[in-house]
C-alpha cells in the first residue's frame, strides 16, 4: 500500500524530511516526479499519464501534507518501516486502503525512481 496522510494531519512538517524518495510535500505545493529520484525525460504515473519529469504537478492537497502515490514505496528498500508513519506525531500517516501494493512493486518502483 501507499501511505496517505489524513486529514487530521497537523502540518508539523515532521514527516517531509524523512521521505526516501521526496514524495512528501506541504499542502498546496506543485511537484514534480524528479525531485528526489534519478529519473530523467519522462514517467508514465499509474493513471497511465505520461508527464515531463520536471513539470510542476497540481498537488494532491490544499490544506495539509501529502504524499505523491506514485513516488511512495512505503520506504522499502531504504527502512523496515514507513519513516513518515514513524515519526508523526498525530499518528496521521497511514496505509492507502484503496491502494494495496505489494513489497515487489513497492521495490520495483524504488528501482524506477532510483535506478538502483
């Protein structure tokens, strides 16, 4: 699963400087799929749209942190466990019910973002 942050989400920032993979960002900010990763030209998301890697994305929240499901790879590879879950405060960063992945997948889009 990816983890989301929910709304209960104080924006302590605690959890942006942990992510692995740059995939946590302040409410309302743009991002893009290069940040944090090695990825160069364009990605295919798992919506099946293909963006520039450097183009600003719209964010997925307005009010309060998120997390780009495309980018998360619940920290595998990297920590045994998700270092944003770990570290916040409100307990706010939890598992995607909606968006079950495996530990492959979650491994195999650590290789694509980080070509290791």
């Amino acid at each position: 699963m990816a983890i989301i942050i929910t709304d209960e989400c104080i924006n302590c920032g605690a959890c942006e400087p942990e992510c692995p993979n740059n995939a946590i960002y302040e409410g309302g900010i743009e991002w893009t799929m290069s940040e944090g990763t090695s990825l160069s030209g364009t990605y295919t998301l798992e919506t099946g749209s293909t963006v520039d890697v450097n183009a600003k994305q719209k964010p997925v929240e307005e009010d309060y942190y998120f997390i780009v499901p495309d980018k998360c790879t619940e920290c595998e590879g990297f920590h045994e466990e998700p270092q944003c879950a770990a570290v916040c405060p409100v307990d706010c960063c939890i598992p995607d019910p909606d968006r079950v992945e495996s530990v492959d997948v979650l491994l195999a889009r650590k290789v694509r973002l980080h070509g290791e």
